[in-house]
C-alpha cells in the first residue's frame, strides 16, 4: 500500500553532536538559545551546521528587515531557526499539507499541525505569535500565496516542500517574488540523490534566466539571493569559516560550504 511506506528521509537528523556545537561560531543571542534548547528536540532534517551559516547572514549588514517563510515545514526544525531571527512585527509564513497528506505526492516529510505549534509554544522566539499558518498545498493557486504573503516583504525564504521538478518550479517563483531584493533563499535537498527532482527543478528554473540566482551550498542546502546582490554574498560566503573552494554552478560562482571540517 503506498501510504504503509515511512515518509521520506530514514534518518531524521535531530542530533546536535556537542563536538560540533563547540567549533561553531553562534552569537546571536536567540539562536544560541535554539540550539542550546529546542533544536535537538524538534523532528526533522536539518544540519546544526546551519546555525554558523544562519547566525553569519543575520550579522551581516544588510537584509536586516521582514519575516521569514518556509513552504514544507513537517514538524518546524529549520522555520523555528529561521523564525528567531525576526522581530515581533515581522510577518512569518509557515506553509504545509498538515493534515492533507493525500495530497504529499511524493511523499515528502509529514507535515503535523500540533507538533508544529507545540514546538512553536516551546521554542519559538515569539512563541508563534507572529506566525501565520497556511494549511495547503503550495501549488493550489487558491492560495495566492505571492498576495497573501507580500511582494518584496520576506528575508529568508526556506523551499522544503513537494521535491518534483514542478514543485520546485512553483515554489522558486514564490520565493523570488515575496523575498526582499536583499533577502536569502535556501533550497532543500539539493543533490540529494533521493531527490533529483530538486536538482533538475533548480537547473529547469535556472534555464529561465531568473533573477535569483545560485551563491552558496553545503549541508545539503542551495543559498540563493537575487542577481544585484551575488556580488555581495559571494565574498560574504567565501569569507565564512566552513566555505572549502569556489565553483560553478548555472553559469554562476558558487562557494560550497564543507560538510565535516571545522573552521581552520
Ligand atoms: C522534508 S519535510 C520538511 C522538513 C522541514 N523543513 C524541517 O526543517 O525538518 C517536507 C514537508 O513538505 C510538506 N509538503 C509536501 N508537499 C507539499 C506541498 N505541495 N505543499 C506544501 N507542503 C508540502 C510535507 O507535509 C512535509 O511536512
């Protein structure tokens, strides 16, 4: 029976090896408090080394302003890190199936609406109270998730949703519209090789000359920023402690963060 298979990836992620966390450079004060409480307790898939890379473009001068959103949330692991770093008068999105699973075609993760708002309760900066919540599917026009979240409002933008080649087409054009110019969108699964659907899905949209385009990856995530700004992050990225060498992806250079080693 298709529905008798676990969901998704066998191995959620949801270890902070303390070893890791001590080479980590974390200073801003509500992620350190995610990762001291919280991070280790929430389900899902989602690399401590995010922490160094998060806490990194939140330090950074620009793309201070908006909320965060994030298409497939399962139980809010990687949205609950996004989610500490705005203020109480940002906007946030949390957008998923939930209880609508028949509709996970490809049977990525299993969205749980009360797991995600016990977390929320527990661990979210704001306790979710600058969290809207929106039970469906990404690609249901009826959505209009572009007007209902806002053009240009967003400074991070997590795209973990369906993993198919439309999937990814539909929610990259989400993410290039309701981001800030300024603002940073991170790719799930990119070269997973359970999930070739995310990489084709990138490469298809990248064949439509967008204007957000590729600048870091590792840690089997894709940062990407809009076109004005690749100078900019590039040599933020090629500065940071975990990034190994420069590369090209797309037509664009892109720095890969490393996996394993530790800064220095
Ligand atoms: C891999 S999980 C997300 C993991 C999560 N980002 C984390 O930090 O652990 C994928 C999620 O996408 C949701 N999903 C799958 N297809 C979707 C769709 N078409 N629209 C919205 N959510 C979807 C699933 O319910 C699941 O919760």
């Amino acid at each position: 029976m298709r529905h008798a298979r676990p969901h998704r990836k066998t191995r959620p992620d949801h270890r902070a090896p303390a070893a890791e966390a001590e080479c980590m450079q974390i200073n801003h004060p509500n992620l350190l408090g995610y990762h001291g409480e919280g991070f280790s307790r929430v389900q899902g898939w989602c690399s401590d080394k995010l922490f160094a890379v998060i806490d990194m473009l939140a330090s950074c001068r620009i793309n201070k302003a908006g909320g965060v959103a994030e298409i497939g949330i399962h139980h809010g692991k990687l949205f609950l890190l996004l989610n500490q770093l705005t203020g109480a008068e940002d906007s946030s999105f949390a957008i998923d199936l939930f209880e609508h699973q028949t509709l996970n075609i490809d049977k990525s993760g299993r969205g749980n609406l009360a797991i995600f708002q016990e977390n929320l309760r527990k661990y979210d900066a704001h306790q979710g109270r600058n969290v809207r919540i929106i039970a469906g599917d990404s690609t249901d026009p009826a959505l209009d998730l572009v007007a209902t979240i806002g053009r240009g409002t967003l400074r991070f933008f997590s795209v973990d949703g369906g993993h198919t080649v439309q999937h990814l087409l539909n929610d990259l054009a989400i993410a290039q519209q309701t981001i800030t110019n300024e603002g940073v969108v991170i790719v799930d699964d990119m070269f997973h090789f359970e999930w070739p659907g995310v990489t084709e899905g990138v490469v298809r949209y990248m064949q439509s000359f967008p204007t957000l385009v590729p600048v870091a990856m590792g840690h089997n995530k894709l940062y990407m920023c809009k076109m004005s700004y690749h100078g900019f992050y590039l040599s933020l990225f090629e500065r940071c402690p975990l990034a190994v060498r420069r590369v090209s992806f797309c037509g664009w250079s892109v720095i890969a963060l490393s996996h394993d080693r530790p800064a220095g």
